[in-house]
C-alpha cells in the first residue's frame, strides 16, 4: 500500500512537473529573445557592411566624377594641341614651298650666271685674239715705218692701186681698234648683267635664309607642341587608368552590396518566420495585449492604438513606401514612418500599445539604438534611431509609457523616430495603425 502511494506521489510530481513545462514554453521569451538578438545582431553586422560598401561607392563615384572632368579638360587641352599642330604643319607645309621654290630661283640664277660667266670668257678670248692681232699689227707698222709705205707703193701697179692699199690699211688698223672697243662695251654690259644676277640671288638666298629660320622656329614649336601633347597623352592614360580602377572597385562593391542585401533579406525572412511563430505559440488571450493602464493622456483611436511621438507639433518626415534613400541615394523600401519634430533631440518615446518589450538593441549601424515591442495578435510595433532607450527585454510596459528617447543613431541624417508596425512579421503601414 505505501508503495502504490509511492507511485502515485511520483506520478503526481511528474505531472505536474510537465504541465509547468509545458506552461513555460508559453511564455519563455528569454529563449526566443536570443534567438532573435542572433539574428538581429548578424543583420545589423550586415547593415554595417552595406552601409560601408555604400559610403565607399560614393567616395568613388566622386572620385569617378572628379577623374572624368580631369579627362574631359585633358581632351580638351589635347584638342587644342592638336588644332596647333596643324595650324604649325599647315605654315611649315607652305614654307617649305616657298623653300623650294626660292631654291628653284637660285638655281636658275646660278644658271644664267654661269651663261654670262661663259659669254664673258668667251668674250675675254675674242678681246684677247683682236687686241693681239692689233697689237702685231702696230709693231709691224711701227718697225716698218716709210718702209711699209714705200713697199705699198711699188708693190702697187698704180698710183691708185697704192692709195686703194694705204687706206685698206688703214681702215683694218681703225676696225681692230673699233672692234676692240665693241668687244669692251659687250664685256661691260655682260658683267652687269652678271653683277645684277649675283645681287638678285644674294636676295634670294637672303629670303631663303629668312624662310629656313622660320621653318626652324616652326619646327622647334612644333617640338615642343608635340613634347606637351605626349605628356597630356600620358596623363590621360593614367587618368583613364585610375578611371577604370575605380569602375572596377565600384562593380565589386556592387557586388557585395548584392551579396549583403540577399543575407540581409535571408535573415529578415528568418525574423518574421520567428515573429510568426511565436505569435502562434502564444494564445490570443495573452496577458501581453490585457493591460489597458496609460502612462499617456492621448485618446486611443478606434483601433486602439495611439501616436509614439505625444507632442502636438511632431510630424511625419518620410512616409512607408519607396523613396531615394537619404543615405545611399538608392531608390529602396522604406519600411515605416519617419517622424520628428522641433528641438526632438531627447523627446519621449511611448509605447502605442501595452505589451511586452521582446528587443532593445544599442548599435550605430542600421536602426541604431531601438527597441521592439510585442502587442499580442502578431502586432510587433518598433522605434529605432533612439538617442537612448528606457525598457529592457521581457518587461511589461503600458500604453502611453515612455519606452526610448528620440535621437540620431545608425544610419540616420538628424534626430527623429523610425517608426514600424509588424503582423505577423509582415511589414504594415504605421499609417493605417497610429495617428495624430
């Protein structure tokens, strides 16, 4: 008989060990909280990278930006380098043919110069020949004397014979004489002819000097043109180096981008499949959703929700939905509300429903410092970005009670709240939930 009590002592202890198993599983958020803290941790790990890679592709596409407009004044200083290097090989196109055909003048210079240097030795010889023969003739007359006569005369058969001889005679000597002074004349007028020539292509080669010095100043110019031309070359290669450097490190930050937003979307996957579950492991009746004590004098709505922010000036600064990311500039999901107000540094944070605080996170990635809080019926409300936060996980809070300060933290441009309702950990407008 003691022994069947034993048992049934024993029986009875398991049982009821079982049932408070059993219940605690109920309401074991600790376990589920860390569940979830892994994961938000790993996803805000991943927030970090992107926000990184992010702020890097800005960096570069600025620097991107600054190289193209260094190529573009580049190109254009290669433009107009290129437009002198044709003004200069236009100019030294047109010298050379004046060069060529000044040489051309010399030439034909140099040739009737050497035609009169002909004619005068040629002239020289006849002047030599007659004033030879003129000189043989003189001193022949001269030794002769009356002799010479007295032969004309008896060797003439007639006293007009001899006369005829005499002035035959004398007529030769005066036409040596003239053409002795003809030849002088011709000989005269050659060499100024020739003195003329030389001192026209003493001209010509004076111009044809002037033209080499040009071409050799244009030749130095263009030297030089094309000396800065190689160098801008060289530049722009660099620059166009640099340019596709930083293509590629964009392309790989994209990359990871793309890699980090598929974890990030995996593991968000994971927080709503977690959401879900454990507002299906919890009864609709749970005690998370039954306080109705307001730390708040704002009125709920008809839902039964009231405004995070309880100041009348606060206001909505980006609503849910898409829009250019205020930090990337990406054109990205925004999943709830944004909303400040003036002097918001600090300002009260409250809960828009009671419920149970299942996450407070301090970060400077992402969401910053924010904390979520569970309503019952798969309502998950979170306020993030907070200067500082006034709950901790797994307490109780009220609706109306203040839960977190609003601040900057994470990826935030100025101080206000980034409000979100979750059902079911599906992301829902705040708008249709929460307002003023």
């Amino acid at each position: 008989m003691m022994k069947t009590d034993i048992v049934k002592r024993a029986l009875s202890f398991l049982l009821c060990f079982s049932f408070i198993l059993i219940g605690m599983t109920g309401f074991a958020p600790e376990t589920h909280a860390k569940s979830l803290t892994s994961l938000k941790n790993e996803q805000s790990e991943i927030r970090d990278k992107v926000k990184e890679s992010e702020e890097k592709i800005k960096e570069l596409e600025a620097q991107q930006a600054k190289q193209e407009e260094i190529i573009d004044e580049l190109n254009r200083q290669i433009g107009q380098l290129n437009s002198q290097l044709e003004n200069v090989n236009s100019q030294q196109a047109i010298i050379n043919d004046d060069i060529k055909a000044t040489e051309r003048k010399i030439a034909e210079l140099d040739k009737k110069i050497a035609d009169l240097d002909a004619q005068i030795a040629q002239k020289d010889v006849e002047i030599e020949e007659t004033v030879e023969l003129y000189c043989e003739r003189l001193r022949a007359n001269y030794i002769a004397g009356e002799t010479s006569v007295l032969e004309l005369f008896t060797a003439s058969s007639s006293l007009s014979n001899f006369f005829n001889r005499l002035e035959l005679f004398k007529r030769v000597t005066a036409n040596d004489q003239k053409l002795v002074e003809k030849l002088n004349e011709e000989i005269k007028a050659i060499e100024e002819m020739q003195q003329d020539l030389r001192d026209s292509k003493a001209q010509v080669e004076e111009e044809k000097k002037t033209l080499e010095s040009r071409k050799s100043d244009l030749q130095k110019t263009e030297n030089e043109l094309s000396a800065t031309q190689a160098e801008i070359i060289a530049k722009s290669d660099e620059v166009n180096k640099k340019l596709r450097d930083l293509n590629y490190q964009t392309k790989q930050l994209e990359v990871s981008i793309d890699k980090y937003n598929s974890e990030m979307n995996s593991i968000e996957a994971e927080i709503e499949a977690f959401l879900k579950a454990q507002q299906n492991s919890s009864s609709s009746g749970s005690s998370s959703g039954s306080s109705s004590s307001s730390g708040s004098s704002q009125a709920a709505n008809s839902k039964g929700w009231i405004w995070p922010v309880p100041y009348s000036n606060s206001y909505v600064t980006s609503p849910y939905g898409y829009r250019n990311d205020p930090i990337s500039g990406a054109y990205k999901f925004h999943s709830g509300i944004d909303i400040s107000m003036p002097n918001a540094m600090g300002k009260n944070l409250v809960a828009v429903k009671s419920g149970t605080v299942i996450r407070t996170v301090y970060s400077n990635s992402g969401y910053g410092n924010y904390v979520m809080i569970d309503h019952g019926g798969g309502y998950v409300s979170l306020y993030g970005h907070c200067k500082s936060l006034a709950v901790s996980n797994g307490q109780r809070v009220s609706q109306g009670q203040v839960v977190a300060y609003i601040g900057t933290s994470g990826y935030s441009t100025g101080p206000h709240v980034h409000f979100e309702i979750r059902l079911n950990g599906e992301k829902k407008n705040p708008a249709n939930y929460v307002s003023k």
